[in-house]
C-alpha cells in the first residue's frame, strides 16, 4: 500500500507522457474512439497536470483583453473538483473499487457548491467584477511587470496550485485496487471533518453577509440593526460571531479542508506523509501571503483594525488573549461614562 504514494514508482515514470501529450490529442481531436484510447492510457495525474497548463493561456488571454485578472477567480471553487472527477471517472472507466473515491468526490462537490453560491452572491459572476485586491497591486507594479507576473503567477502558477491540490486523490486511486470497496470508519471519519470544514466555512461566510448587509442598510438609514451595536458598524467590519475568534475564520476553514484531504490520503496509503503533500503546504503559503495583504489594506481603511489584530488571531483563536475579541470591554465602558 505504501507503494502507491511512492513518487519514484508512481510519477516519475509517467513523466515521458507530458512530453508528446498535447501532440496526440491535436492528433485525435476528430476521433472520439481515439480520445477515449488516448485518456484511459495516458496516466491520470499527466492528463490532469496537462489540463492545468492547458487552460491557462486562456485565462491569461481573457485577462489582458478584459483587463480584469478575476478570470481564475471565478473558477476557482470549480477546478480541484472537475480535478478530482476526473480521477474518479477514470477509476470507474478502469472498473476498479471507487467506494472511498466517490466519498472524496462528494466532499469536493460540497465545497464547490458553498464557495461557488458564496462567490456568486457577492457579485463573483458579475460582468466586470474583480477582486479589488488586484487593482491595488496595479496601482503599485509598473504594467510591463504586471504582465510578467499576470503570467507566471495569476494565469499559471494558481492553475497549477488548483490541481496540486488534488493530487491526494490520485493516490488514493492507485490504493483503490488494493483497498477494497468499502468505507471504514477512519474513511467515514475524514469526510465528515471536510464537511464539517465546509459547514464552518458557510456560517462564517453567513455571518460575514449579514454584516455587511446590516453595515449597509445603517449607512443608508442610520439606524442600527437590533443585532447589532452601532459601534460594530460604525467601526466598518465584523467583530462578532466567529469573526470574534478568528480575523478570518472562513479561510482558516478553507485551508484546513485540503489539509484533511492530504492526511486522508496518508491514512488511505498507511504513511506518515507522502509527496502529494505539496499541494496543501504551497496552499496554505498563498492563504498566507494574500491574507497578509488583505489586511495590510483593512488596516490602512479602518483605524481600530490593528486592534482587532492585536484581540484576534489571524486564522486560530489566540490562547492567551486579556481583551474580548468582539470588543464588548468598549461597550461596557461607554456604558459606564454616560451613567456617570
């Protein structure tokens, strides 16, 4: 079992299948017959990584016409799903068990489908809308060197994080014609902790929208919502909830659901750690670096956000803290001065 997530026994010689793969489907883009000899021989995780690079020149041309970088934004709660059904559509053409990869594929589908209905409700799919945060980086980087990195990093290097974090499943393919076709607890177990996941990720995601659709209404009538204090608003973003223990819980939820895959598949494969875990640490690295500047922004538009900082921990509840993280020590003290 352990050979399964053997990197040298296991990529390494399906390597030379990279080399000619695009070559043979231009050559057996007529023949249907042909596509399906050419899909069920070439290994799964050399047609998936070839997807990843195969698609990104579109994003990048999309994104340099529109001049709108949010192109793989809008499928990014899309692509390491249609990754994992492929490798399980791959294992059903070869007729090998699929019990614990159809439980992999469900999970995916449960995470697509709140990040995806999240995306769309705050205007994702919108016609012109783009994450803000990449019109700041373009106001800071000269546009030749935009382009440079629009290309290496925006329209590549994130279609690749995308399918590298799915690579779990393709060990857990492999271990499929040794494992049986069945579910056991520890399988039961690491689904229901990537829902779990999931479900966090929505109730944060709800109580972020609720927020911000109170914050917006009191803007427009002054008059705060009764489940809110008019300080929370007028301090411009949220602070209640589990948003009082984490400064972004819904990404701390995001990651850890990759993370679970990862660790499922080393349980699947009866190893401490294998190679597929890349996949999850570049992940977390990106988690890190984009929720460092998008509170390097928070900061500089809301004046009490580095005391938020200083209350709540950036992804995990702070375990020494002498300040509540929802800021009712304030409530409490302003209380106290006007009954003086």
């Amino acid at each position: 079992m352990t050979d399964c997530a053997n990197f040298e026994k296991t990529v390494v010689p399906y390597i030379p299948q990279f080399y000619d793969v695009f070559q043979q489907i231009l050559e057996s883009i007529t023949n249907p017959q042909a596509l399906k000899i050419l899909y069920v021989s070439t290994n799964p995780l050399i047609s998936a990584f070839s997807i990843s690079l195969l698609i990104s020149p579109i994003f990048l041309v999309a994104a340099e016409i529109n001049r709108n970088y949010s192109q793989v934004d809008r499928f990014w709660s899309l692509l390491p799903t249609l990754y994992n059904a492929h490798f399980v559509f791959y294992a059903h053409l070869l007729g090998l068990p699929t019990a614990r990869l159809d439980a992999v594929l469900t999970t995916s589908i449960i995470w697509s489908s709140r990040l995806t209905f999240n995306y769309w409700r705050k205007g994702g799919y919108s016609i012109g809308s783009e994450d803000y945060r990449w019109e700041v980086l373009r106001e800071h980087i000269p546009s030749p060197l935009f382009f440079l990195f629009d290309v290496v990093f925006i329209s590549l290097a994130q279609n690749i994080l995308l399918f590298s974090v799915s690579m779990p499943t393709y060990v857990m393919l492999l271990a499929a014609k040794k494992s049986g076709n069945y579910l056991d607890a520890g399988d039961l177990g690491f689904s229901a902790v990537m829902v779990a996941f999931v479900a966090l990720s929505f109730a944060a995601d709800q109580q972020q929208w609720n927020f911000q659709s109170a914050k917006q209404k009191y803007q427009k009538t002054a008059k705060a919502p009764t489940q809110y204090h008019r300080e929370d608003l007028d301090r411009g973003f949220n602070v209640v909830g589990l948003w009082s223990w984490s400064r972004h819980p819904n990404f701390a939820a995001e990651q850890s659901v990759w993370v679970t895959l990862y660790v499922w598949s080393c349980y699947t494969t009866k190893t401490y750690y294998n190679w597929t875990g890349v996949g999850a640490i570049c992940y977390l690295c990106l988690f890190q670096a984009s929720t460092w500047f998008t509170e390097l922004i928070s900061a500089k538009k809301y004046p009490e956000y580095k005391e938020y900082q200083k209350r709540v921990g950036k992804f995990f509840p702070k375990l020494v803290s002498n300040l509540p993280g929802d800021f009712s020590d304030q409530y409490s003290k302003k209380i106290d001065s006007k009954s003086q």
